[in-house]
C-alpha cells in the first residue's frame, strides 16, 4: 500500500485524494487547516483507504507531529504556492517524496536548493501548465533534428462565458494573480530571457472557435532551463476568449492592482462566478527540421467536465489532478529512477498517457 499525504482539500486537492483513495492501492491522508472543511471531506469520500486530518503546515511544528505518528511515504502539495517551502523542508527532513502544483518560479528555485543530494524524489510544477504541457511539448522536441520554434498553448475557459472578462475563476485565485503578475521567461535568439506578463499578444483559431493568447507567468516551467542553446524560440502563453487581457490590463497596471493583490483577489472573488461547465485546451506546437526539411508538428486537445466517484469535476480539475496522480504513480514504480530535482520533461509522455490517471486524458 502506497502511503500519501495530500496537503490543501481545495479544489484540486479533493479530487487527488479521490483518485488515489479509488485505486485500492494507496492509503490517503488528506491535511487541511480548516476544519469544516476536513469534516465536509470526510463524509463526502466514503472510502476506506481516506483519512481527513486539521494540518496548519504554517503552524510551528504542526505538520512535523503528524508525520512522527503517521507513516507517509509522500507528501503532495495542493497548496497555495508559499506554503511549498516549508512543506518542501519538512519532506526533505523526514526523508519523504515531495509533489507540488506551484506556478511560482521563485518557489520552484527554493524546492530545487531543498533538493540536492536527496534520496527521494522532489518534483515541483506537477498538474496541467506547468506540468502536461512541458511533457507535451518535450515530447514533440524528440522528433526534430534541429528545433526553430516552441509555442505552448493552455487555457481552462468557461464554456458559456457570461460577464465581460468571458471567464470564470476555476481554480486558485492566487495562483491565477501570480500568473498574471510576474514575470514570464522563454527563449529568445537561443537564450533563456525575461519576458512581461499580459504582453507577447496574439490570437489562435482551433476548431473554428477565435481565442487570445499572452504571456503568463510560470507555465513554461524548467523548459526553458533545459532547452536554451538549442532552441531558438519557445514561449508559453496564456488562452483567452478574445477582449479578456485588455481588461485584465487596466486591473493589473492601468489601476495598478498587481500592486495590491489582496484587493484585486477580493474583487475577482465577489464579482467573477465558479463554474464546472468549463473546457480545458491544449495547444502544442513545434517548428524545425526533420531529414533536413522545415516541419511543423501539433498536439491539440480540448478535455470537458468527467464524472469520477460518482460525482462531475471541472475539466481544470480533471486535468490538474490526473497530471500529479500520473507522476506520482510513476515515481512510486520505480522511485530508484527519481532521485533530488526532478523536472516534468523527465516523464515520457507516452508513459502519462499509458497510466491509469493519464486516461482522462485521453
């Protein structure tokens, strides 16, 4: 029996346990600094292998005594992304495989200084963007001689949009302001560089339906590390129904609100509605030389709401989920084969979409 600790019974969260807990083959504890919460998850997973404990990571010590009385053999954050850090320091000290979801660059660089020289697996930036679509778009890499070009697509949209942002906020808010307030970095004329956020427009038409894309912050993930020297340009950027970065725009630097996130995190919060009727897209594509002529290959996929357990998760939940499950599942395999920093171009994409969370997918 595998043994994880899933951090956060948020949105993302809630299902991970459920995948695992499914399985017969892990034993899940589910950790959540609210109790409700833990008392609302518990009555909801009726499984046998799940367990919903009141964990504060923030609390001094907290999350230590529960796993010197627990044993774990993993520790997966769905938390916000500046509570990685100190959860990162405990796996490494109790000698724990470590699994996040962070968009956050900085935090990916604190994960990585936590990881030298571990014996277990320490694998940030897990789920859809960062995540699948570096898996996607490296896979893609494999098949050209010599690469122009890498542009990755991603975009988890209301399927109705109905207020004039055509958005719905499907996930963490937090995470959604980082992504849209920090700086961005890609590969330009072969070096890794800096790029600005809400910047970098263009639009994209798939399946006859008009979108936009931007620069977000962190969705590229270690690509662009891997990669520089060998590929001319790569970006990832953000998908939109048309007219939504413009104003996103005057919010986050027109009044100035990437200055003072907390007010804009109320805003969005009060005034954009959840929804499950929502469609992730995935959008891959590379550019360069195969047998000495210039080839383009793409990797397009759009995934809807599933029904997992009985009950209809979002499609941004569907896939954020199941990208961490695959990798943990993979890990856990062979953790001989993952040891220290572990990058999302490691896995093989063949290997994500063979795997029993990978299905959904499909």
């Amino acid at each position: 029996m595998r043994r994880v600790l899933v951090l956060g019974g948020g949105k993302i969260g809630s299902l991970i346990s459920v995948l695992f807990s499914e399985t017969g083959e892990y034993e899940v504890y589910l950790g959540d600094v609210d109790k409700d919460t833990v008392q609302r998850l518990a009555q909801e997973v009726e499984n046998p292998h799940f367990h919903a404990h009141v964990i504060d990571v923030m609390g001094e010590h907290t999350l230590d005594a529960f796993l010197s009385t627990t044993p774990i053999d993993g520790i997966v954050s769905s938390l916000p992304y500046y509570c990685n850090p100190v959860v990162g320091q405990v796996a490494r000290a109790h000698g724990l495989h470590y699994f996040d979801l962070t968009e956050d660059v900085a935090v990916t660089e604190k994960i990585r200084t936590v990881s030298q020289d571990a014996q277990q697996a320490f694998v940030p930036q897990c789920g859809l963007a960062p995540g699948f679509i570096s898996i996607v778009a490296n896979d893609l890499m494999t098949h050209f001689e010599s690469i122009d070009s890498v542009k990755m697509r991603v975009g988890a949209l209301p399927v109705n949009p109905s207020n004039r942002l055509k958005y719905s906020l499907t996930w963490s808010t937090d995470g959604l302001i980082n992504e849209y307030g920090n700086i961005c970095y890609g590969i330009e004329q072969g070096k890794k560089a800096p790029l600005q956020p809400l910047e970098g427009y263009e639009t994209i038409e798939v399946d006859g339906l008009l979108y936009e894309a931007f620069n977000t912050s962190g969705g590229l993930g270690t690509l662009a590390d891997t990669y520089a020297g060998r590929v001319k340009t790569m970006n990832y950027k953000t998908l939109r129904y048309p007219g939504h970065c413009e104003k996103i725009h005057l919010l986050m630097n027109d009044l100035k609100l990437n200055e003072d996130r907390d007010t804009l995190k109320r805003i969005l919060e009060h005034a954009v509605p959840k929804t499950l009727q929502d469609v992730v897209l995935i959008y891959a594509a590379v550019n360069g030389k195969q047998s000495g002529e210039l080839f383009e290959e793409n990797y397009v996929k759009k995934i809807y709401p599933q029904t997992i357990a009985g009950k209809l998760w979002s499609a941004i939940q569907v896939t954020t989920a199941s990208g961490i499950c695959g990798v943990v599942d993979l890990v856990f395999d062979n953790p001989s084969a993952y040891q220290g920093f572990v990058t999302q171009e490691t896995f093989c994409l063949k290997d994500i979409l063979e795997n029993r969370f990978g299905r959904h997918f499909a």
